[in-house]
C-alpha cells in the first residue's frame, strides 16, 4: 500500500513539473532578456528545434502554427524572443534582438 502511495505521489510530482514547461503566452513572458539558458529550459521545457543562438519553440498540434523563438549570446544568455501566430497577427510580439527576415518577393535594398 505504501509504495502505490509512493508511486501515485511520484506521478502527480512528475505531471506538475511537466506542466510548468508548457507553451503559453504566460509562459513566454516569464522569459526575460538576459535569462540563462537553463532558466528558460525551466518555464519552456526543451526546444523542439536547437541551433546555435536560437531555440525555436512550437505546440504538438500540427494546426496550431504557434512558434516562439528565443535568440541567445555567446555567453548563452537571452538577447531576444518573439511569439508568432499568423491566425492570430494581434497577438505577435518582438523583443531585444530578433533578426528581422525578409519576405519573399521584397526587393533587396542597395546594389551593386
């Protein structure tokens, strides 16, 4: 009896970690320039794609296009995050810094 307590009490500690690392907005926010690296493992979980500088972050639900990126120094601290939705353009946000991409068809500025 002891040890099903045991267990049940394990599994409930387990499911409320993993809750924390979640893909919110309220978790996002909590990300804040300067953090480490291991600080933002801590509210976001681990990235779904890593490279170096950049951790991007998406939901499991194909349809959700939700994607957050979060831009580190060389020191791994963050310089800059941004959430995007394009179903939901309102809720788009940019901070520190974020390289801005060029859209296709744009024209390139300057010449040679």
């Amino acid at each position: 009896m002891v040890r099903r307590v045991l267990w049940v009490l394990l599994a409930a500690g387990v499911a409320a970690s993993a809750a924390g690392c979640e893909l919110t907005r309220k978790n996002y926010q909590t990300v804040s320039l300067g953090h480490s690296a291991d600080e933002v493992k801590k509210v976001l979980g681990s990235p779904r794609y890593e490279s170096e500088g950049q951790w991007v972050y998406t939901r499991d639900d194909l349809r959700d296009l939700t994607k957050v990126e979060i831009y580190f120094d060389a020191d791994k601290k963050v310089v800059g995050k941004s959430w995007q939705n394009p179903e939901k353009p309102w809720e788009n946000h940019r901070e520190g810094q974020v390289p801005t991409r060029q859209r296709p068809g744009d024209a390139v500025q300057g010449g040679a």
